[in-house]
C-alpha cells in the first residue's frame, strides 16, 4: 500500500522523514508500476527549489566564518529563505555551526584539569595569596600587585590563577605596568 512505502521510504530515504504522510504527495509521487514513491521529477531536474543554494552558501561561508557567524547566516536561511530540507542542511553543517562551542569546551575542560593539578603544587605564601585573589573577585573588588625575586613562582601562580577564573567561564585578562613584566 502507499503507507507501508511511505514507512519504506522513511527507512531508506532520509530526506523524506521532513514531511507528514498527508504532505508527502506533494514531494513524492506514487508509482503504480513500481508500487514505490519517487521524488517528483520537478525536484530532481532542479526545476524547483531545493537546499543547493543554501547549502552551497552554508560551505561557502564555513570556510571563513566563525560558528557564531554560521549559525546567524543558518537562522537567516530558515527564517527567510525557507529551505525545503532544514533538517538535512542541520545535520550537513552541524560540526562548522558548533565547532566553537566545542573548541571552548575543550579548552574548558584544559583549564580545569590544569588547575587541578596546579593548586595543590602551590607554597603556603602562593597559596594565600591565591584565596585572596579569589575571594576579592568572589566580592568583586580589589587590586593586586603581586611582587617578589625571580624564582618564587609568581609566573606559576598567575598561571593558576588565571587558569581558575577562566575555567569557570569567565575572563582574565594578565596586565603588567611598564616595566615590571
């Protein structure tokens, strides 16, 4: 019967799961001979639209867009140009639209993993100094000037230091006044 090709369809075609058994003769038609739907010849000879143009550009655009970037022009596509597949151009460029994500999960996790194996490398005085820091930024405020001889560690404790407030998400950024660096 129809149904049972539909369902067949649906197993075998990927790009036939976008539609509802009610819409699925709009894209596909029945053929008697075959008892088997076949995409509607329109479709095949590109005399209607398809996700080409869009997915051409979604290539296009990944090769020197940033993530953020892709995943605006991706939600312009559905919102504007409404692709007939948008389930299928997802699932072709899902890696470029969230491969920054993943890169600062990654990175996350590195930061994480390095102050765990750091902290507890810290003196006594390294350590002091490390809860002060953090706690002034848990109250938000305070103003550090860390100084000592060459060899005490404060490059490994700014090291650590910013490790921990980035692994948490948010952003350090390592400032030296001139000439003390």
């Amino acid at each position: 019967t129809t149904l049972t090709a539909f369902f067949q369809e649906n197993m075998e075609n990927p790009a036939a799961r976008a539609y509802t058994y009610i819409e699925f003769p709009i894209h596909y038609t029945w053929d008697l001979s075959l008892h088997k739907w076949k995409p509607q010849t329109c479709i095949c000879l590109s005399l209607l639209q398809d996700d080409n143009e869009w997915d051409e550009c979604l290539l296009e655009a990944s090769a020197i867009q940033s993530g953020r970037q892709l995943r605006l022009l991706f939600a312009s596509i559905l919102l504007f140009c409404q692709p007939v597949n948008p389930e299928i151009l997802w699932n072709k460029h899902k890696l470029a639209l969230c491969e920054d994500i993943c890169y600062q999960h990654r990175v996350i996790l590195q930061l994480k993993n390095e102050v765990h194996l750091n902290v507890p490398l810290l003196n006594d005085d390294q350590r002091a100094i490390y809860d002060a820091v953090l706690q002034a930024i848990a109250d938000e405020n305070g103003c550090f000037f860390v100084d000592g001889p060459g060899g005490t560690g404060k490059t490994f404790l700014y090291n650590t230091l910013l490790a921990t407030v980035r692994s948490s998400g948010e952003i350090a950024v390592a400032v030296a006044s001139s000439g003390i660096a």
